[in-house]
C-alpha cells in the first residue's frame, strides 16, 4: 500500500522590476522637486544633504524645491553648514547635525581618535570663537586639508558666504553613534534609492567595512528590486512611492551635485556627448562649458545652464516651443541671488 505525499510548492517571492522613467520619477518626489514646498519649509528640502560646493549651489537646490526662497535662506536658523561626505561643504537640518556627522565616525578606535584629536586642536585654537579656516590651517599646518575631517565628531560646523570660510566651534551633539550611523543610511536610500551597499560607502565617504556593517543591519527594513538586471535596494515603507505612475510635471535648474544628478548619470542622461555637461570627466571638456547645472523639464534633463552672479545662460539640447523657454527663462530670473544688477537669461542657441 502506497502512502500519498503532498508536496507544497513556495514560490520565491517576485523582485520589483524599476526601469529608468519609474527609478527618475521617484527621485524627483522623493527629493520634492515634483512640487515646490511651503515658504520655509527647508528642513524638509535638505532632508538628504544639499551641496554647496559651488557658489550658492545649495540655495539654488532650496530655489527648486520651495517656494520663496531669498538670498540668505541658507542661513535660515532650521539649517547649517558642514563639511559633508568626503569633506565637501553640505547645508543640513540643524538638528539632523548627529546624523550627518557622528553618522559617519569610523567603527576602527584608533580611526575616531585621529578624527577626534583634529576636533580637539580646531577647538584650542578657535578658543570659542569662529575662525577664518585660513587661521586655523595656519595655525595647524601639519593638518592641511584633514581639518574638515574634524567635522565628522560633530564638533565643527562652518559658514561660508561664496567668498570665505569659518570654522564654527560647538559641542558635540547628544546622539547614539550607531543609531546615527543607521539613519544616515536611511535618508541615503530615502533620497537616492533604489542603490547600492558600494553606492551608500562612495557618497557618504565610508570604509567599505563600515558601509557594509551598516547596511548589514539596515536590511530588515529593506527589498531588493531589479533595474536592468542590477540589483539594488529600496526602503520597503517607500515601496508604493516607487510604483506610482503619475507624471512629473514642471521645470527645475538644479545645480552640479543636486541630489538627483548626484549619482547614475547613464540613466539621468543617456546621450554620453551631452552626459559630459552634467557629468564632467576631467580632461574632456564639452562644447558647452563651463556648466553650472542642469535644465530639467517634465523629469527629463533637456539642457545645461551657466551662471555668472545674475545672468544665466541656458544651452538647450532640443528645440522648445515658446511656453516652455518662458518657464525656464522664469526660474532662471527667479534665482536668489544677491547682485547689484539686473537678472538676465542668455540662450546659447
């Protein structure tokens, strides 16, 4: 006699499939360049990090996310100025200042108490007081471009005006470095996702040993989706996010180094000729340079645009009907700039 045996077949669960369009759509609402925010929302617009690198790069970044922006928002008291990932100057929440510093203190010992001794010696020689950065590295020649590691302990924070840069003494904020170090791979794939572990290690300027150690511990709070056959992460709560079919509407210029041009740039432009406007290779200089940003239009990057002060020149890569050069011809007078003369947009071709 024969016993029957039920097998129960599982079936492994189905992977996300994100192609370009759904992946720069997500991007766009993620980081609010679908709508423009609420007069002074800024914590909500530098929620990832903006950088401002460039001359006012950031306040063009809060330009094209809220509406109202003036001149000196960057120094609106919601925010403040670090020196960011891989030393690159960042304007950040100011109660997010834990995240975006002790969120990046390396595991190895010996490696946080280099990083603390700088802190230490910035601290002596500003006594309490802001410095001039040219002060301080005088003072501590030895150190020369690891000062701005020092801001890692969370002690340092900066102002710089386009023209010159002060070092800002504080106390280190209150915070658990491990949750820190958890958040700020969290607002990594909040604001840039879907990514990678290798990703998260190059933007935030992490040992690959801490990134994985990080990542490690993130992914219960994450899936894995396919984009062209790479897999990459999502956090699960912004699964829906993802999957909306809406269409973005609207244009933006976004600066060098705004969150959606930061990374991927094959998929934000797939012409490699014009890729190297927005995407600069040292050595190879386009035709068009040099750039400011980029001109981006219903979601997708239509042009470049360069500044000086005031005037704004765009170079459009495709012809545009007239309501469309007047939008962006709007949003390039409407940048908060301060300058003694006249806003002025100037068309390359």
């Amino acid at each position: 006699m024969s016993a029957s045996i039920s097998e129960e077949v599982i079936l492994a669960p189905v992977m996300l499939q994100v192609d370009r369009e759904s992946l720069l759509a997500f991007r766009a609402r993620a980081s609010y360049l679908d709508r423009k925010l609420p007069p002074e929302s800024f914590e909500q617009a530098a929620y990832g990090g903006l950088q401002d690198s460039a001359p006012r790069a950031a306040v063009i970044s809060l330009h094209a996310r809220v509406r109202a922006v003036t001149p000196s928002s960057w120094e609106h008291e919601s925010l403040c100025q670090i020196w960011g990932p891989r030393g690159a100057d960042y304007l950040i929440p100011r109660r997010d200042l834990a995240i975006f510093t002790l969120g990046r203190m390396p595991r190895d010992s010996t490696a946080a108490e280099s990083l603390e001794r700088i802190a230490e010696d910035v601290h002596r020689i500003c006594q309490g007081s802001d410095r001039p950065t040219r002060e301080v590295s005088a003072a501590l020649p030895e150190l020369g471009h690891s000062i701005r590691m020092g801001a890692i302990t969370g002690r340092l924070l900066i102002r710089w005006d386009a023209s010159r840069i002060r070092v800002i003494p504080v106390e280190r904020p209150a915070a658990d470095y491990e949750e820190a170090r958890l958040e700020l791979g969290r607002r990594f794939l909040a604001w840039f996702g879907p990514v990678t572990e290798q990703r998260f290690a190059w933007w935030a300027g992490l040992d690959p040993e801490d990134a994985r150690l990080t990542w490690s511990a993130l992914r219960s709070e994450m899936i894995e989706v396919d984009l062209s056959g790479e897999t990459r992460c999502l956090l699960k709560e912004q699964e829906e996010a993802m999957v909306r079919s809406d269409v973005i509407r609207g244009v933006r210029l976004i600066p060098h180094s705004d969150p959606y041009i930061k990374t991927d740039g094959e998929l934000v432009v797939e012409d490699s000729r014009r890729r190297l406007e927005i995407f600069p290779v040292p050595r190879i200089k386009p035709d068009f340079w040099p750039v400011s940003g980029a001109v981006l239009a219903d979601n997708e990057v239509i042009g470049s645009w360069a500044r000086q002060q005031r005037r704004v020149t765009v170079n459009l890569w495709e012809r545009v009907n007239d309501s469309l050069k007047e939008e962006i011809e709007s949003e390039a007078i409407g940048f908060p700039i301060d300058a003694p003369y006249k806003a002025e947009v100037r068309w390359a071709q």
